[in-house]
C-alpha cells in the first residue's frame, strides 16, 4: 500500500483551549507535568497506545507515536480565552481537581498561562457571568479580535501551526437555521449580529478562517452546521466534534454493544449523574441540559437499531438525568440501571455504579486532539475527521451517514486510519490465512 505525504511536525504546536476550566487547566498542568517526569500520561493513545501492524505471527505492535509524526510535548504551547481573570494556577485551584502539592511543582509556567479577554454572551450559558470580555460592535468585529489574538499568539511564541480545542460551557440548546446555511449567509449574520450566532461558532469561525484546525468538545452546534463545514473544506482544514465522551457516555457506548452483541432486548436503560463543578452548575439550566441530554441520549438508538430488532429495542425507555450536586466537585458519580430481558422473555437487571473524574478523563482526549488534529492537518486530510468519533459522544458524519457509536467499530477505524497514513496492510481480522 501507498502511504500518505505527512508533512514533518518540526517546530512548535500552539494549543488554542476556548475556556480555561477544569478540562483545560487538567489538560495543560496534566502535559506540564509529564514533560517533566512528575506524572505519567495514563488514558492517552497519542502517548502509550500502540498499533498491531501486519500478520499476527510477525509481533510487530510499535507506539502509535512511533509510526506516525506527532508534536512532542515539549513542543507544545498553550494559550486561551476564558471570562474570568484567573491564570492557570488558579483556574486549576478553583476547579479543585488536582493536587496543589501537584500544581504548585508547576506553578510558574502555569501562572504564566493567562486568558485572553472572551467573547460571551449570558444569553447563550444563562448560569455564568464574569468579567473577562470583549466589547465589540457587533459579532464581525468580535471575530476580528479573537483573529487578532490568534495571530499574537502565533508571533509572539513563533510557533510553526496551531489547533483548537473548545473546552468552554454547553450552551443553551439551538438549531441549524438559515444564517448557518453557507460562508455568505454566516458572515452577514455576524455583521448582523445575528441571534443564531452562539459565542461558539465565533470562536469557530476566527479559527477557520486563521487556517487553525479545530475540535468541538462540547455539545454545542458550533463546527456543525453546513457554513462551517464549507469553510474547512475551502481551507483544506480537519474540523471534529462534538462533545468528548467521557464518563458515562463512554460506558454506555462499551457495554450496549456487549448486550446487543448476544441479541438481549433492553426494556428501559436509565442513567443518572450527580456532579458539583462548574459544568455541572452551568447544565442545571434547562437549557444548556437540553444540548447535553440530545447528544447524549442518541447514543443507544444508533448502536442498537431498533429498525433491525423493533421485538428487542422498539419500546426501550431512555432516561438521562444530570443533577448539580456542589459537595462532589468534579468527581463525578454515575448510576445506570439496564433492565434487560433474555431467553423466552426473562428479565434481567444490570446495574452500573461508576465513580469516575470527569476531568480526568477528559485531559488525555484534549491531548489526543490536539495532536492527532495536526497530524491530520499536516497529512492533507480535510472536513469532519470520522476517524476520531472515538472521542466523541456526538461525532459528525458526512451528510447521510449515520454516526459509528460503538467504542470498538470507533477503535478500529482510528487505528485504521493510521495503519492507511503510513502504508500498511488494513486489518480486517478475517484472519483465514493462519489455518491454510
Ligand atoms: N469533563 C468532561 O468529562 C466533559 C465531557 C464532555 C464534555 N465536556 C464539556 O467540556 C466543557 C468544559 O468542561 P469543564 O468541566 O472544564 O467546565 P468548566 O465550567 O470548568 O470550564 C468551562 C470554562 O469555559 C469558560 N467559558 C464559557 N463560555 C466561554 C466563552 N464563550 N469564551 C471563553 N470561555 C468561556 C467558563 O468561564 C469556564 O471557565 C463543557 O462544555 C463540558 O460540557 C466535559
């Protein structure tokens, strides 16, 4: 097979994180940390996973990292935006996630991290208001100045390419409407200041347009609508979203292929949460929720398919609940109850009680993103990246597709996707040839 033309990762990778809250401050003390020897970077495939390549017989699993060209850590530099003043030290401390015996090992470089000036709007995340934002005369403008701040960014730290990351709030819920139509009608609804036009999508645009991939780590529509989609294919960018899976999302995407896989029917599956961060605060407006609940309920209809098996998933009862609970921060407790049913109709229950860390397990997706974007980027690969619906619980898929929800299916299309950039043999796991 032919391999891809990537084009070397030489120089510096600037890291553009929109919010600098519990998932950027983990992810930036967390990459901090690594490079210099005080932690490991345990759940990142950029960093510790590895790749079958070729026949089973010939023990050839290299690092990922190792076939493909990725940015080292040491060559990464972070930069963002939040409406609060604090700098990373003190975001990390607010967010409560890390040990300050951790943070305070790194606390120059990380008070050195300090927020551009955002642009926020309270109608879009109803449950936040800070004082960090920029006054503009209308979106255009505001575009103009994120251009300008990324532009800085480039200069100021001399960095070779750049990609970001949206690791702000979930916004109130939305729908495509006329102004996202094309480049045309988006850009005269931003000099319009047009309503359907979210802080999110700003950001996007001022991204695109400075030839800056870009990732959606929120539900919010933001790259996913058909003016933004046309810019990245005009400026030959990867664009990928939305919403990092991460905690209990990422469970129901590995266990309801396990039940669908043995044909048990599911009579009702519900999920409940209780979380006490400031995301968990912002998604008990019932508006923000409703963006979150839509990507996170679709999940199970696309990997059951209930117009496959109307006798075993027709009627199922989805209920996701999140509750905003302070006295557990950022840890996370999930509970999810399966009520199943087996042979000759036998009820069976499966009960799922995760205490997991939200940011935790978010910081190594940002990593991961950040990185693999660039790759992507520098392998000439443009549009919606399916390859990395891995981390997404919403991933965007080509206009007629349907997204690929199962965890593994996700894997194996990643992995794929690499052993296809560097020229090596696909693998279908048919596997015929080890018994001839
Ligand atoms: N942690 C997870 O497991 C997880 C999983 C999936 C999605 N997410 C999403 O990732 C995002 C970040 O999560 P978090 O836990 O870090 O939340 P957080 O509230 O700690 O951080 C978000 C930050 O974004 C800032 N912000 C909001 N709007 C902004 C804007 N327009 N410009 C600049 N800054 C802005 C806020 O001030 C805040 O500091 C949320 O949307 C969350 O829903 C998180």
């Amino acid at each position: 097979m032919k391999n891809v033309e990537i084009a070397p990762a030489k120089g510096k990778l600037g890291v553009l994180l929109v919010g600098l809250g519990a998932v950027s401050t983990t992810t930036i003390a967390g990459v901090l940390a690594i490079r210099k020897g005080l932690a490991r970077p345990i759940g990142s495939l950029t960093q510790m996973g590895t790749v079958r390549l070729g026949k089973r017989t010939e023990g050839r699993s290299p690092k990922i990292k190792e076939i493909v060209p990725l940015a080292e850590l040491d060559n990464i530099v972070f930069g963002g935006w939040d409406i609060f003043e604090e700098n990373s030290y003190q975001a990390a401390r607010t967010a409560g996630v890390l040990e300050t015996s951790l943070l305070d090992q790194i606390k120059p470089e990380l008070e050195a991290i300090k927020p551009w000036p955002a642009v926020f709007d309270q109608r879009y995340v109803k449950r936040l208001e800070g004082p960090n934002v920029k006054k503009g005369k209308n979106k255009r403008d505001l575009a103009e100045q994120l251009r300008a701040d990324i532009r800085n960014f480039k200069k100021d730290f001399g960095l070779d390419r750049m990609v970001m990351v949206w690791c702000g709030s979930t916004e109130v819920f939305m729908k495509e409407s006329a102004a996202h139509q094309s480049i045309d009608a988006f850009e005269k609804a931003l000099e319009a200041n047009d309503p359907a036009i979210p802080s999110s999508m700003i950001y996007t645009y001022a991204a695109l347009m400075e030839d800056v991939p870009y990732a959606n780590g929120a539900p919010n529509l933001s790259v996913d609508i058909p003016a933004m989609m046309a810019l990245a294919q005009q400026k030959r960018l990867p664009i990928v979203g939305k919403d990092f899976k991460t905690g209990q999302t990422w469970m129901k995407t590995v266990v309801a292929p396990g039940i669908k896989a043995r044909l048990l029917g599911v009579e009702g599956w519900y999920s409940t949460n209780i979380l006490g961060n400031r995301d968990g605060e912002v998604l008990d407006d019932p508006e923000s929720f409703k963006t979150k609940e839509e990507s996170k309920k679709s999940v199970l209809d696309y990997i059951l398919q209930p117009q496959l098996y109307p006798e075993l998933y027709k009627d199922l009862c989805h209920v996701v609940r999140i509750n905003y609970y302070p006295p557990r921060g950022d840890n996370k407790e999930g509970w999810d109850n399966i009520d199943l049913v087996g042979w000759l109709g036998y009820p069976m229950q499966l009960k799922i009680n995760f205490l997991c860390r939200d940011s935790i397990l978010a910081a190594p997706i940002v990593l991961d993103l950040a990185l693999f974007l660039d790759l992507a980027k520098r392998a000439g690969m443009s549009g919606i990246q399916e390859w990395l619906s891995f981390y997404f619980k919403s991933p965007m898929h080509a206009p007629g597709l349907y997204p690929e929800h199962d965890l593994f299916i996700q894997l194996m299309k990643l992995k794929n996707t690499l052993r296809y950039m560097v020229g090596e043999e696909l693998i279908t796991h048919l596997g015929l040839e080890y018994y001839d």
